[in-house]
C-alpha cells in the first residue's frame, strides 16, 4: 500500500505542511479553478474537491471535472429502466455531462447527439 505523508490530515493541515495554505486561500478568493486544482493535487487530495468549494455543483460524469455555466455546453441526461414499472414519467437518475464528453462517448450505430437540436441558436428558436 502506497502511504502518502499527507494521510489522516485534513485538507487545511495538507495545505499549512506544504506552505501553500495563503495561496489556496487566495485561488479560493478568486475563484481560480484551475490554481485549485493545482494546489490538490499537490498534496494529494481529489481534484474534483475544486468544483464543491467554488459551488459549482455539478461535475460532468465522464471526466469528473467542473461543468461551467460560461464554458460550454452541458448536458442533463435522464436514466430509466427500460422495463421498469414505476408509472412516473420522470427519469428516476439524472447524470450530467460536458456536451463533448457525452457526444464523444455517446456514439449510436445510426445517431448521434445532435448540438443543434439541443442549444438551438437564438434565431432558430
């Protein structure tokens, strides 16, 4: 089993051990995500940690990163079973997803994830 130095601490006392405590505040502060990401993965803490501490609460199911509101499509995809006896018409799972993650792992025999269909553009509504 790999130990890591950093095991059974919390992520404030990973930051205090590397120095990097003021500069984690800061990213947070500013909301640099990407600053963040860097200073968890330095002491060895989940990278996906960065979308819950700027609030950003959705991360796209296959690449585990931060789904932006400013940075592209994204997509809500609802789950059912296929037989499944429940009479409520709603999905009983949702999953989200980067609309390019989802399209480039979502590929069908005969179709494909249409964007147009999906974020039509506002003189095509």
């Amino acid at each position: 089993m790999n130990k890591s130095r950093y095991d059974g601490m919390t992520l404030n006392e990973r930051l205090f051990v590397a120095g990097l405590l003021e500069k984690f505040d800061d990213a947070l502060s500013a909301g640099d995500q990407d600053a963040l990401v860097d200073l968890l993965v330095t002491v060895n803490a989940d990278s996906s940690l960065a979308t819950t501490l700027l609030g950003e609460s959705y991360a796209c199911w296959y690449c585990n990163e931060s789904i932006s509101k400013t940075k592209g499509s994204a997509l809500k995809i609802g789950l059912k079973g296929l037989w499944s006896e429940n009479p409520d018409p709603e999905p009983t799972q949702l999953i989200y997803a980067h609309f390019e993650c989802a399209n480039s792992l979502l590929k069908g025999a005969t179709m494909e994830v249409e964007h147009e269909d999906l974020f039509p553009e506002p003189d095509d509504i």
